[in-house]
C-alpha cells in the first residue's frame, strides 16, 4: 500500500511538471529587429515565453526605433530602455555579469502603468558581424 501511494505521487508530481512546462516557440522577426535595432547588436533569442501575444508582434513591428528611449545604465551591469505605447509598455533589459562573454536582453511588458513586468522575449546579445570590404 504504501509503495502504491509513492507511486502515485511521484506520477502526480511528473504530470504536475509536464502541464508547467511548454514547448518553446519561435520569437517572431519583428520582436528581434525590435530588440536589434534598440542595442545595436545581433539578438539570439533562447527563450520565448507565451506571454508574447499578436498584439505585441503587431505593435512592436510597427513602432520604429526612434520611439524606444535612450539606453541607460542602471548599474555598471544592467542597461535598459522604454517603450510606452498607450497603457502599455515594454522594457528591454540587458544584463552582463563580469563571468558572462555575451550580454543577455530580455523584453518584458507592462500591460497597465502598474502591473508586474511580463517577459515576453529572451536571449543573447552578439556584436554584430562587420562587413567584409569588396
């Protein structure tokens, strides 16, 4: 009996598991031109949360550049910028610790002025490939 109920819980805890975790999606071009355009860098995306919604892709390949804010540091290892747009706003934030070689950029959005950050996109930041003279 009592080998029965471990059996039981630990099959509980498997699916517990499986139901938390989804298969990753692909982070649309419009969010990674978005995120290449404000840092100036190659973005490799690792992590695309499903948080990401139509309405951000549609918004963010809409909105150019020159709407985000400056860059800014906030500490010597974390760098960020705003999008407002309405109600909503989006954050980009890099990070870079001294053992990282690349920095890390995550997306996140704020639905109302005081709701708590989502984050919608994640990944590296590589500097971008120079072009080779012909």
């Amino acid at each position: 009996m009592k080998r029965l109920f471990i059996i039981v819980v630990l099959l509980s805890m498997g699916f517990s598991t499986l139901a938390q975790t989804k298969p990753a999606t692909t982070t649309p071009p419009a969010v990674v031109s978005a995120i290449e355009g404000v840092s100036g860098k190659q973005f490799l995306p690792d992590t695309s949360f499903a948080a990401l919604s139509e309405d951000d892709i549609n918004l963010l390949a809409k909105e150019s550049t020159a709407n985000w804010g400056l860059l800014q540091e906030s500490s010597p290892y974390i760098t960020y910028s705003n999008l407002v747009v309405g109600t909503r706003s989006y954050q980009l934030l890099i990070t870079k610790t001294p053992k990282d070689e690349f920095p890390t950029a995550t997306l996140m959005r704020y639905t109302t002025p005081k709701s708590k950050p989502e984050p919608i996109a994640r990944g590296i930041l590589k500097p971008k490939a120079e072009e080779k003279p012909k």
